[in-house]
C-alpha cells in the first residue's frame, strides 16, 4: 500500500483558518410580509487543523450556516474569512473557483452520478479545473489506496455498497487537496458499520493535518470531533472541546448539552 500524506505545506505558518464574525441571514416569506432570522449573530473560529462538529435541533440554523460556508448561500450581515480572503463578498463569477480550489464536501446523499464510474466521479472537481490526467491519476491512487477503493475505481454507483460510495465522496472531496472539508450528516445514509468506518477515516485524515467541518444529528458522529458548537435559535448556544476526555465521556456530555438546548436551559 502507498504511503498517504496529505499536502499540508504551507498550512501551518498561521493557526486560524476560518472566522465567521456577526454572521447573520435573514430570509423574507414568498410574498415579502415576514421576515425570518435563521441565523442572529453567529461568531467562531476553526484553527488549522481542527475537527469541528456542529449540532442542534431541527430549524437552529446549523443547515443555513453549512450552506454560507459552502458558499451555496450568502449571508445577509457579517463576514466569512477563510484563509485570509473575505469570500462572503466575492462576486458570483468567482465563488465556483473559489469554492474548486478551497472546499471539499461529503454530504448525505453521496452526489455521485450513476453513469460515471467512481473514478470519474472522484475527478469531476479536477476536470473542471482543466487538471491534466496524469496529475489527475497520480494525485488519486495514494488517496484510493488509503480508502481501500482503488479496486472499485471501474465500477459505477450503483454497483457498490453506501460506504464505499461515501470512501468515493471523501476521495473527490480530498483530491483537490481542499483547505476545509464541509460534511453535512455524513453518516446519515450509512449502517452502523459504514458510519463507523467512515468516522475512524475522518480521525485518520484529521490526524493528518486535514480541517474538517461536519454538520450531524448524530451524538456518535460529534464525539469523534475535538470540539462540538451547539447552535440554538441563530447563535452558537455553547461550544465544548473533548480534550482528554474519551469519545465515551465526550459523548455523554454532549447528550447532556443536547438535552439542556431541548428543555430551554440557559447559555454557558
């Protein structure tokens, strides 16, 4: 098997990669008589390296706040500074380059298409960018080869399991060598052995100096993170870092936060 190291030069001269600073998004109802705030005033910061999860109920805002981060969506107020750039304000001709050459994703719904073969698939965000396919292919077999897909790369969705289709997901959203990996319930489609696996790759890839960022309802999923962020009605309700703690005690504290969000509890 070949060695696997993600490029992280270059990454490590300043810790702070993202700061989200007084975000806000306000959506106004169909026919503009309501006006709603999905998120109030939303501040953070990610640090190089770090393995962040984001939680909270139904309608806290958390999807809203993944999608501005994805650049999918623009914020109403406040700004987004990844690596030094401001790219709440860039302009819609720039967002989709911006978003190639800085983001990666894995979402719940894999966003693989069934008529290309997965390796295709993993080179979707390369052939976009022009890559060539020597670098294509010399960038995708140490990545493969880690994933334990490189036997699979000829076969086509619908012929493999969900956890091979999400190893694909993760190989496609760390061949463009991204500088934040965004996962949105990465584990949502997968059985109890595919989530499990996919969480110790996310571990593995984080060890590796990869940023990750992942929106989850699952308590398991969050507690594999190095730090959780609650949102509530708009607002980072509370923020929690693992520490020394095992993923078993990390894991009870945050059910005992999510339940203290549910019964209305106040602020820490």
């Amino acid at each position: 098997m070949s060695a696997y190291k993600l490029n992280i030069e270059s990454k490590d001269s300043v810790s702070e990669l993202l700061e989200v600073d007084g975000l806000k998004k306000t959506y106004t109802t169909r026919f503009g008589g309501n006006k709603v705030e999905a998120l109030k005033n939303v501040n953070f910061k990610v640090e190089r390296g770090e393995y962040v999860a984001i939680m909270g109920e139904s309608g806290s805002g958390k999807t809203t706040l993944l999608n501005i981060l994805a650049a999918l969506d623009k914020p109403t107020g406040g700004k987004i500074i990844l690596d030094g750039k401001d790219f709440s304000k860039l302009k819609e001709s720039a967002v989709t380059k911006f978003r190639r050459d800085n983001l990666g994703f894995v979402f719940q719904e894999f966003n693989l298409l069934d008529t290309f073969t997965l390796e295709d698939n993993i080179y979707l965000p390369l052939v976009l960018a022009g890559t060539d396919y020597k670098e294509m292919h010399r960038r995708l077999m140490p990545i493969a080869e880690r994933l334990e897909i490189d036997g699979l790369l000829k076969k086509y969705p619908y012929e493999v399991s969900g956890g091979q289709k999400q190893r694909a997901v993760v190989a496609r959203a760390l061949i463009t060598d991204p500088k934040i990996i965004l996962a949105d319930e990465p584990t949502g489609a997968l059985d109890s052995r595919s989530s499990d696996e996919l969480l110790r790759l996310f571990g593995e890839i984080n060890r590796q100096g990869q940023t990750i960022l992942m929106v989850t309802h699952s308590v398991k999923a969050a507690s594999t993170a190095g730090r959780v962020l609650f949102i509530k009605d708009g607002e980072v309700f509370h923020q929690m870092y693992k520490g020394d703690d095992s993923s078993q005690k990390f894991y009870q504290k945050i059910s005992d936060t999510l339940t203290l969000l549910a019964t209305g509890g106040d602020r820490k």
